[in-house]
C-alpha cells in the first residue's frame, strides 16, 4: 500500500535568537490519496485484473483461487457525498471520483424502478392505466407532496438507495477500486422525516418505513468517509432558483419549513451517527468549494488507525479472515436478490400503500399488452441474443 509520509514541526521561540527549529518529526500515515500524491509515489504493485462480476458469478470454487483482499489498495473505500438539495453534490462528486480514481454513483432515483434493462420507461403507460397504479417520482413529489403515493415514493427512494448501496459495494469488492456516492440508505430518512414533518405522509406510513429500514440497513457496509457540504436554508433557496427547475419553481414540496427540517435531521441525527461509524469531513459550500482542498484534507485521514475489537469506526471494514471477504462478496453479487426480499415485509393497515386488485389487474393487463413487455426480461421482441438465450439475466441487471 501507499504511504503519506508527513513531517511535523516543532518551533521554539526564544527571546535572543527568535524562531528556530527545535525538532522535526516523521509520522508515517495510510490513507486515501489524490492524483497529484499517487503520482509522486512510486509505481504500485500491478493488482489481479478486475473480476467481471456483471457476467459471472462469484462462486466458492472461485473465492479459492481469486481472493478479496489482493485488489485492495489505499483506495479501496466508500464515501458518500452527503448535502441539501442543489448544493451542487454531483459535480463534486464527480471531480472528486476522478481526482481519487474512484467510481462515481450519480445520486440514485426512480428510473432504477421504472426504466426497464430493454430501455422501456414504465412512465409511458400511465396515461392509459388507474391513478393509484401510476407512477410517481421526484417531479410528480415536487408537484403534488400531499398525493397519496408520497408515501410510497419516498418508500421505493430508500430501496433504490439501497440497491445502488449494493452496487456499489460489489463493485469494490470485485475490483478494488473505490466508489463515490451521492447520498445513500443511510441518510434517507432525512427526507422522510423532512415529508412527515410537513404532513405529507400518516404516522402509519413512517412506521412501515422504519421498519423496512431496520428489516434491511445492518445488511450493508458503512462508508468509510461521509462528506457533507453545508448550505444555510436561505442560501439552498436561492441555488434551486438559480438552477430553475420547472418542478422544483411552481411545485410545494421545497418550502423553507421542508427544507430547514432536512436540514436539522442531517445536523442532529444523520452526521452525529454516522461519525460514530466513518470518518466526516463538513464544508461550508454556500460560495462553492476547491476539489483539490478536500482532497489534501482526505489525505490527512489515517483509516488504519482503528484497530481495537469493538471500535465502531471502520468496523464493518475489519474482517478477520479472507473466506469473511469472499462471504460479503458473494453475497453482494451473486444473492443482491436475498437482500432485496428483505423489503417483503406484508403491510395491509396502511392505505396509502396499498393499490387494489382491480386497479392492479387493470395496470398489468396494460402494460403486458405491450411487445417489450409480454415475456420476461430479455426474452421479448427486439432483444438481443434470444437465439442463443439459455437462461435469466443477473438480478443485479433489473429490479
């Protein structure tokens, strides 16, 4: 691994000879580092080729002859980009993922549920299928907080989160290289908490979704860096006028009321959390922000520094043996789907989740009678390969 050797200073005033240099100090330090370090450094030793995991299977045959653990570097991390709305998250996010060599996860949304692998978008139909059964996301939320399918919007927002979060996670362990998250599961209830706060969502409907989380979260890794860019409310107003969104301008959802409880839900509960867990680095990103400090600020950080048994930090991250990597790893890409399940929760008491079957029959009938939609994935007129398909496509590929 890489080292960031840093050279501490001690200085000494005397009232004769003013300033001079008493002692200098060496302390070596692992981190994460930038561009510029990693260039200055010697040349890393060549790593294993990245493992195809969209193709392939992990399996326990091949966790014998490809280990985890030999693909990691310094790098080998999970930060999230945390912040409120129109701080400007992906353009730094994406700057810092290239500046680190990392991969970029651009914030997650509702096309992970609606836009079908074959490209279709399920949003096509709801002219034609009942209101209930219509789709809902980020737009129709800005327009319309108070609809009934709020609840579940904000419900299937976490289980994208969720699964990019998997995603994300298997793509570290398949190839070493780090990832860079626009929010994650773990800080999405601030939004709901920010929605319930305003009435938009029952009692109920929070109750469900905590349960679902709590049925879910601990099955994840936490990130070993949460970065978060402050924003005072007034200031996060103006950036969502600047950047005039039609939904976002003439919608209700985005008041100040909404937006200074996300605002306290990240500052009293999400960031006093998760800092139990990861390393926090907070900015003041009201005027904008130079990439290259944060990244000197990151270089700083000593992530191997948490060695002690039951320390929090960087505890998920501390597995003892290599078969425990291979384990995560497998279960990451190859039984996301076992994850996924975790969200069957049955919940029949709470109205606003739950679509008749009538309308449901109605929906289905609908959109089976469209081309791309009549077999399963993959096996509908106008994909590829369906001479020579033998089997499902990975469940990593659709939800």
């Amino acid at each position: 691994m890489s080292t960031l050797m840093k050279i501490a200073v001690v200085k000494v005033l005397s009232p004769s000879q003013g300033c001079k240099i008493a002692a200098c100090t060496f302390v070596q330090n692992r981190g994460i580092s930038g561009r510029t370090l990693r260039e200055s450094l010697p040349p890393r030793p060549p790593k294993p080729a990245p493992f195809d995991y969209v193709n392939k299977d992990y399996t326990y045959l091949r966790s014998l002859f490809d280990r985890t653990t030999h693909r990691f570097d310094d790098n080998t991390k999970v930060v999230v980009v945390e912040g409120p709305v129109a701080v400007g998250k992906t353009a730094f996010a994406a700057a810092l993922a290239e500046d680190l060599g990392m991969k970029h996860f651009p914030e997650a949304n509702m096309d992970i549920h609606y836009i079908r692998p074959n490209g279709c978008d399920l949003r096509m139909f709801d002219k034609d299928v009942p209101e209930d059964t219509r789709t809902f996301d980020h737009v129709n939320f800005n327009l319309t907080p108070n609809h009934r399918l709020a609840a579940n919007y904000q419900i299937m927002m976490y289980v994208a989160r969720f699964s990019q979060y998997i995603d994300a996670l298997t793509h570290l362990l398949n190839t070493g290289q780090g990832v860079v998250l626009e929010r994650s599961p773990y800080s999405d209830f601030v939004f709901l908490e920010a929605m319930y706060s305003q009435k938009f969502i029952s009692r109920a409907a929070r109750g469900v979704y905590y349960e679902l989380r709590a049925n879910t979260i601990e099955e994840l890794m936490r990130p070993h860096l949460v970065i978060y860019l402050d924003m005072k409310v007034d200031k996060v107003q103006e950036a969502i006028k600047k950047r005039n969104l039609e939904h976002e301008q003439s919608g209700r959802a985005l008041t100040k009321n909404f937006l200074t409880e996300m605002e306290r839900q990240y500052k009293t509960k999400y960031l006093r959390d998760i800092a139990s867990h990861a390393e926090l680095l907070v900015y003041d990103w009201s005027g904008g922000g130079e990439v290259e400090v944060v990244v000197e600020d990151i270089e700083r950080l000593n992530f191997d520094q948490y060695t002690e048994r039951e320390e929090p930090k960087m505890k998920d991250w501390r597995l003892p043996r290599e078969m425990e990597w291979a384990d995560q790893r497998m279960l990451y890409t190859n039984q996301k789907y076992v994850l996924m399940n975790l969200f069957g929760i049955p919940q029949l008491d709470v109205p606003e989740l739950i679509t008749s079957a009538d309308d449901a029959y109605e929906r289905e009938k609908i959109i089976q009678a469209h081309p791309q939609f009549k077999h399963e994935v993959g096996y509908n007129e106008g994909d590829s390969g369906l001479l020579f398909k033998n089997k499902m496509p990975k469940y990593t590929e659709y939800i």
